[in-house]
C-alpha cells in the first residue's frame, strides 16, 4: 500500500505538533512557502542515505555497440533521470531465445581513470564508473561493448523520496512515511518559531517513525541498521537537564 501527501498537509500538521497554529488553521501563504522550501531540504538530505531509501529500480535501455559512454539526466543517451546512486550494473544479450545477464563491475574514478583499456573493444565491458557530474551525470564502459544483435544496459538505482513541487500536489510515499516527515518536520521546523513547544512526546514519535522505516528498509536491503542518521532527523538538540546550583 501507500499514502498521499502534499506539502500544504505537512506544513499544517507539523505546526499543530508544534502548537504553532490551532486546528482548522493555517500557515500564511509566505510562512507556508518557507515551511516547504526546508521540508524539501531535509528530504533531499534523507535521500543521500540508503537506509531512508525505501526501493532500488532496475532500469534498462539499449546499448549501441561501438558506443562507451551514456549520459543519464535531461535528454540522456540512457535515462531522462540523473541517478543519485547506483548500485549495480550489468549488460542482456538475447542468445537463442534467451536473455542472458553478464555483470559490469562498478569502480571508482581512481580505478576507471587507471584502467588501460579503455580503447579496446569487448562483447562485454569489465567494468563501468558512473561519475555523477551535473546537471547530467555519465556511465562510461571498458573496453568499448562491441557485438551484433541488440543489447541492453542495465542498472539497479535508487528510488529517491519525491519533493513536495507546491502546497497542493499529492505526492505518493511508502507506508510509514507521512507519519515520519510529519514529525520530522516539525523538527525540522521548530527554530523558526521561538514559541514552538518541541516535547519530548514528539522527540519520541518522531525517533520512533524513522526507527521503523530504517529498520524496514535495512532488512530489504539486507545491511545493518547502525549506519549513522545524519541531521536529516532532528536539528534540535536534546533537552538540557539543569546542573545543580543553576536557576
């Protein structure tokens, strides 16, 4: 299953945790749109940590023999999308009514940059770096895939959370998901407004949600749950215990 969410929900919900504005009313228009514009910044933060990644896709598209390079971004020779990660790559060929998959090993610049084959020609590549430049990033092949046929470049990539692009439009996330950025999101928002009460009961939920997700997403993934969060979860430190002899 999954849940709708559009920004305008997530901005009032999290300011009612916060005590900011009573139910039933809203955010003005101008307190609205900065609200939303940090909510997108912490997403696109979460979205750089794969434990807050809830799917990798698999993505194909037609290779060219002769042809090394395939960009991946706006008008891209592989995807109209820029990946933020890939975690996989490999090359189909269909032989004898079969699809048949052969493995491309993912390297790094260093590597890439240090492999003397690159001019050379090969049915399958050894090896590809994926270099994420911008606005379009690039998967580049060694020794040059060369064959007869069709074949097809595959990558497995992740699925980033979707940014809220106004107040209105629903966007759909994972189960678990809008319960967690809506407490985040109050979080996240609290230092604009001083009179913010951040409780330790929303510390907790908050915590809680993200907790949840993390631990889902870790066993689909198979890897541990101790990789770090960043501050994508609370920018607020923990509540201070006053020391003896202070007011």
């Amino acid at each position: 299953m999954s849940e709708l969410l559009n920004g305008g929900q997530v901005v009032s919900e999290a300011l009612l945790l916060l005590g900011v504005i009573d139910p039933g009313e809203g955010a003005n228009a101008t307190e609205a749109a900065a609200a939303l514009a940090v909510i997108n910044n912490r997403i696109g933060n979460m979205n750089t940590q794969r434990l807050y990644i809830p799917s990798v896709a698999q993505v194909t598209s037609a290779l060219s023999s002769g042809t090394a390079n395939y960009t991946c971004g706006s008008g891209g020779t592989f995807s109209s999308t820029r990946f933020i990660k890939i975690e996989d790559l490999g090359m189909t060929i269909s032989v004898g009514g079969q699809i048949l998959r052969f493995p491309i090993k993912l390297v790094s610049e260093k590597e890439y940059s240090q492999y003397i084959q690159k001019s050379a020609q090969k049915v399958i590549p050894d090896i590809g770096y994926y270099d994420y430049a911008l606005p379009t990033a690039t998967i580049l092949l060694a020794p040059t895939p060369t064959f007869s046929g069709s074949a097809n470049l595959e990558a497995f990539v992740w699925t980033p959370l979707p940014l809220f692009p106004d107040q209105t439009t629903n966007q759909t996330f994972p189960d678990g998901y809008s319960e967690a950025i809506v407490h985040m999101a109050a979080l996240w928002l609290s230092p604009q407004y001083p009179s913010a009460s951040v409780t330790d009961d929303l510390r907790q939920h908050a915590a809680d949600a993200v907790a949840a997700i993390r631990a889902l997403n870790a066993s689909n993934a198979q890897m541990p749950t101790q990789e770090p969060p960043t501050q994508a979860l609370n920018p607020i430190p923990p509540a201070q215990t006053p020391q003896q002899g202070e007011a």
